[in-house]
C-alpha cells in the first residue's frame, strides 16, 4: 500500500499521523482532566488583532497549528490520490488547514469568553443606591458602612459622606464617587 501512493502522499500521510496522534493525545488528556481547554498554548502573534469589546485574537496557537497540520495533512493526503497536479494538492491542503486553524481559534477565544473575573471593583458602585448598615459620621469624619448590590451581589463596603450631620442605619444614599476602598455617599 505505501509503495502504491506517490512521494507527495507518502509525505502528507506521515505529517496527518504525527499531528493526528499529538491531536489524539491532547484530547484525551483534556478528556482526563489533565488539562483544560485553554491550558499549554502559546501565542506567536504578540500583535493581535483588536475586535470591538477590546479582546485580542491572536491566529497562530499550539492549538491552532496542531488543527492546521492535522486537517492540512489529511486534506493533502486525500486530493493527493486524484489526478490533481501536486501544486493544486499544496494549495487545497493549505486552505483546509488554514481554515481549520480559523475555527479552532475562534472556539478558543468562544471557550475563553465563559470565564468571568469575579473581582469585586468598587468602582463600578459609583451612580448606584443603597442602603446604610452602619451610622455613617459626618464631614468625612470616619466610616460607616452600606449594603449595594454591586455586580449582581449585595455587597457591604466602607462609606463616607461629607452631609453635616451623620447618615443612620437604614437610609437610602447614592454613591456619588469612590476610591481604592471607601464610597462616597450622599442620602436620597
């Protein structure tokens, strides 16, 4: 059988075994839990290419290569057997790979959207209202505290407020600034 393929065959049959096999073993050391989806991978473009929510996409990863060589080889190996001229075999092999490489990364950057930071950013409490849990004292005096739901979490943060008088437990106040760790409250 091997002698009956022609040189070109020969060639894109080792390279769609070989990354086959590496293909293979990444997935079921995936399916083990020996790593995650986003796990080992490298990117080659430190560029990137900027899409409009500020993500990068970069195009040539481990992954992606692996996709490229695999689907390539195969792609070769097959249109090989035909009465194609080899430079029409090369190009065909190219753009299979190529665009196995397109989805492999686009389900990547899919993959790595689900995760989310989960880091409370006091920042985005600012314009929000809330409730005091603790007295807050007058003229930045000290701090108090107040409940806001903050990201989706009824969160409790230190509070200040520039009022005269002190803001009591159980008043409504907005946040009208913030800094690394204190809101700035006015009552509503």
């Amino acid at each position: 059988m091997w002698q009956s393929w022609s040189l070109l065959q020969q060639i894109y049959f080792c390279i769609a075994l070989l990354f086959s096999v590496i293909l293979l073993v990444q997935f079921i050391l995936l399916l083990v839990g020996a790593g995650t989806p986003g796990d080992v991978d490298a990117d080659f473009d430190t560029d990137g290419v900027d899409f409009d929510d500020g993500s990068s996409f970069f195009f040539f990863s481990i992954k992606g290569m692996i996709a490229f060589f695999a689907i390539g080889g195969w792609t070769g190996f097959s249109v090989g057997a035909t009465s194609l001229h080899p430079a029409w075999v090369i190009v065909i092999s190219i753009a299979a790979g190529l665009i196995a490489m397109v989805i492999v990364n686009l389900i990547m950057r899919a993959i790595s959207s689900l995760s989310q930071d989960g880091s409370m950013e006091i920042s985005n409490a600012v314009g929000k209202t809330g409730e005091v849990y603790l007295t807050i004292p007058p003229s930045l005096s000290g701090t108090g505290k107040i409940n806001v739901d903050l990201q989706g979490t009824l969160t409790e943060l230190d509070a200040m407020t520039e009022n005269d008088t002190p803001i009591k437990t159980g008043a409504r106040v907005k946040v009208v600034r913030t800094d690394e760790s204190t809101c700035y409250v006015e009552i509503i």
